[in-house]
C-alpha cells in the first residue's frame, strides 16, 4: 500500500499535554460544573451567563496554549504524507491549527467560533463573549458558543463517514471511546477493512476494537508512528 488513506480521530488527551483539561481531570475546569450545566442546551437556556462564563474561561485557557510534538507529528503528516490525510478532532482548541495542520474537522465545534442559536450564521468569537451578543447576519441577540453540546448532532458527519468508508487506516489519538458517535469510528474502519491503531494513555472503552494498541503520552507515540508512516 503506496500512499494509504488515513483517517485520525483525536480527543482531550493530546490536548491534555498541552495544559487543556479532560472531561475527567480532578480540579480542572471542567470538574468544577455539571456538565448538564455547561455543555447542554436546556444548560443554556436555564443559565446563559454561567456558559458564556466557563466557555470564555476556556477560550482564554486555549489561547496560551501551545502545541505539542503530538499536534506537530499529524501536521507534518499532513505535510507529507502523499495520500489522502483527513484529521477529525472532538476538541474544540485551535491547537491543531497552531500547529500547522489545515483543513481540520472539528466536530464538536471550536472555542474561536461563535453561532447564531436563530439563523446559523457562524462568525470569529471574540475572546469575551457576552450573554446577548447580536449576530452579525441577522441582528437578533441569540449569540451561543459554537459547541456541539451533549444532545446535539455532532457536525461534519457526512464528510467523516465518507472519509471512513474509504480509509486503509484508522488511528483514535487520546479519546477516551465513550462519546457516541465518534466512539463508533473504530466499527466504521474495521467494516471497510482498515487498519485500525489505538494512541492512548490509559486504554479507551473500545480498546478491544482496535489490532494496534500503543499506550503512552501522545508526544511521545504519535511522533513514533508518524515517523512509521513516512518511512
């Protein structure tokens, strides 16, 4: 297999070592809210200022941050790899981008986005934003975080299973395989008969899914098999 098509999946734990908090950390952001609080509709429209609040923390927390060899690794396979490169994220950082990659799909939305809750309309996010915010296109004052919430449908999805049916390799980089329906990524690639690797900490729930299982901090792992891969 020349030039293999690649699909990768990455999650919390290759933001983690850049200093972005999981779901699961203990004292971080996210420990401190119920996530029906924070990261749901009804959460929304029962507590507008405490979302925009968290979701400003975080937009601030992932500004600082940098990249790490994992984020430069999958761009500079990007880069060079000669056959087709399709990154999907469930981050919603820009560390991605900051590390060069282009054309990432962030399926659960991104922190420097903003999104009209009545037209759609999508605009930069400033680094504040505030309870109200009028849309640029259609003036009403119905301002949310650019955030697929629990609850909501992830976006993209069309584009990831096309790219899936026609992957030779699967790879799931630090997430944890139990948000559906990325979870299901691993069942989609295998179906079609792709290789399928594992980039983890601490096993995934899917772990048993996957032929290729490589634990460690993704600094360390996606460096090594993007190396594998161009070689």
């Amino acid at each position: 297999m020349a030039h293999p098509s690649i699909v990768i999946l990455t999650g919390a734990g290759i933001s983690a070592e850049s200093g972005l908090g999981t779901f699961r950390d203990e004292g971080g952001l996210w420990a401190q809210h119920r996530i029906e609080d924070v990261a749901t509709p009804e959460g929304f429209a029962r507590n507008p200022q405490l979302v925009v609040d968290f979701y400003n923390a975080r937009r601030a927390q992932a500004a600082t941050a940098t990249p790490n060899a994992g984020h430069v690794a999958l761009a500079r396979l990007q880069a060079e790899h000669r056959g087709e490169v399709t990154l999907v994220t469930q981050n919603v950082d820009d560390l991605h981008e900051k590390a060069g990659s282009s054309d990432v799909i962030h399926m659960h939305g991104a922190l420097n986005s903003a999104l009209c809750a009545t037209c759609d309309h999508r605009w930069p996010a400033p680094l504040e934003m505030s309870v109200g915010a009028a849309c640029p296109a259609c003036s009403a004052a119905q301002a949310r975080p650019d955030i697929v919430w629990f609850g909501e449908i992830p976006y993209h999805m069309e584009r990831i299973e096309r790219a899936l049916a026609e992957a030779d390799i699967f790879v799931a980089i630090g997430t944890s395989g139990n948000v559906y329906p990325a979870a299901g990524f691993v069942q989609m690639a295998t179906h079609v008969g792709a290789k399928t690797v594992e980039m983890n900490l601490d096993p995934g729930e899917t772990v048993a899914l996957f032929e290729d299982t490589r634990p460690g901090k993704a600094s360390q792992t996606v460096p090594a098999w993007v190396d594998e891969i161009l070689s």
